[in-house]
C-alpha cells in the first residue's frame, strides 16, 4: 500500500521528502551541542577574552583594555572546572603573561603581568632598577616613580635579616631567604618571576613570590576593545555598570579608545 502524503517514512521524512517535525528538532538540538562542545574546545584551548580592571600594567594596559588572550601551546583547560593543563610552550623573559592569581590572595580574578625572571635565573632590583643575572634590565615598557627609588618595593631582596613586617605575603615571607643567593633571587625549576610595569602600583612576585608554570594560562594577543571607566566596573558583580559604559560609547564615542584597538603585544 502507497504511503500516504504527510505520513512519516524511514531516515526521519515523509512521503514528500520533507523532515517530519521530530527530525527537525533533532537536527537543531544535534547543531547547537556540536556549536557548544566547539565553544568549550577554543575557549579552553585557544583564545580566550579578559577585561583589565586594574592599573598595574600601565601604561603597557590600561584599565578597561580587554584583552584576546592565546592559550595555544600554553594551556588547556579542563570542561566545566577551573583546572587547566600545561602545554609544551613556555613563556620568555619580558613576554606578557596572563596566569592564575596565587593561593591565598583572596581574588578568583586572573592576573597579567611581565615575566622578568625564567627558572635559573638570578633576579635583583636597586633602586628600581632590575638585573637579571647581573645584567640591567633594558625595561622602556615601566611607569616608574622616582619618588619609590629608595622604597622597600623598589630594592628587592630587602637588605638585611628582618622582613617588614605586613608587607609580604605569610608564606613568602617565609620561604623568601631560602632562594637568596649573593643578595638576589634565584628563579627556582618550573616557576617565574613576575612584576607589573607599573612598578608602584603592581602586587606582584615582590609580595608574593613565583608564579608555577602550571598556574600560566596563555598571553595577550592582541586589545580588541577599550573603554575609559573606573576600575570598578570591570570587577566581578559590577554587570549593571559594565553594561552603561558600553552603552555608554555609543553615545559619547570618545570614551573609546579608538586608538588602542588591535593594538599587538
């Protein structure tokens, strides 16, 4: 018996060659998962994006830069976890990197600094100077302050056998002297030394300590956007004002800095 106009047939169509309603939504449900594990494999594979709520990379970053950032080599990251997975590139010294706040510090936010110091090396500061392995460092990309020359932050190991007190994270503090050697640091296996360009305002490896390679999430690429607004904004609970100030560029153009975009690293 003929099948009739509209009744179903086999590989989900009916007489009339068209999808029966239940293929249609089979096929829809089957695109959007395959667009999602997709999503999932370049955001954690890939590129990711991250907006810069802190001025600690001035004027090499601003606040309200956002920034596409490459794990490609550097890290993968593990579906519907925070856990990640080293790769097989490593960052160089001075290469910009985006890695995962230390233990401890109180933020969930991923942080971006320079890396000044790779494993084995011998890292000192003076005077807001760095040296690397008793070489100066050749650094045009700092904001510095004269005003900090002689400060604690800026001649880095302290001098001397007492710490200030408060200033260093508990657990650096404690471990600091066992990587002296000479009056500098020594970089240790599998770990980086890192510091902010802008040298006073940057909560860095100085209070902190070393960054472990498997923290390292990728580096910056390239700023796809960048809108004048205060620091708060682009902190997290802040949807409602992060939202005005990009309505915000529609009106008043100028908030934007046009310049800035696509601007490489």
């Amino acid at each position: 018996m003929a099948a009739k106009k509209g009744k179903q047939a086999r590989g989900g169509k009916r007489a009339d060659g068209k999808l029966t309603t239940g293929s249609r939504i089979s096929r829809e449900v089957a695109w959007w998962l395959w667009a999602a594990l997709a999503f999932i494999f370049l955001e954690g594979t890939l590129l990711q994006a991250r907006m810069i709520p802190s001025g600690s990379m001035e004027n090499t970053i601003l606040v309200g830069d956002h920034l596409m950032v490459s794990r490609l080599g550097y890290s993968a990251g593990i579906p519907f976890t925070d856990a990640q997975v080293p790769l097989w590139l490593n960052p160089k010294r001075q290469q910009v990197i985006v890695f995962a706040p230390p233990p401890g510090e109180g933020s969930n936010q991923d942080l971006v600094k320079r890396v000044i110091g790779v494993p084995g090396d011998l890292i000192g500061i003076r005077q807001g100077r760095v040296y690397v392995n008793g070489k100066r460092l050749a650094e045009p990309y700092i904001l510095p302050d004269p005003q900090d020359h002689d400060s604690v932050i800026e001649n880095f190991p302290p001098e001397g056998s007492a710490l200030p007190a408060g200033l260093f994270a508990p657990g650096w503090a404690a471990t600091l002297r066992s990587y002296l050697r000479n009056g500098q640091v020594r970089v240790p296996p599998d770990h980086y030394f890192v510091l902010g360009d802008n040298r006073g305002n940057s909560y860095d490896s100085r209070f902190w300590g070393f960054v472990p390679r498997k923290d390292i999430i990728g580096v910056p690429l390239f700023i796809y956007l960048s809108v004048r607004a205060p620091g708060a904004v682009w902190e997290p609970g802040h949807t409602g004002e992060r939202l005005e100030a990009y309505l915000r560029t529609l009106i008043h153009p100028r908030e934007m800095r046009w310049k800035r975009l696509f601007r490489t690293f």
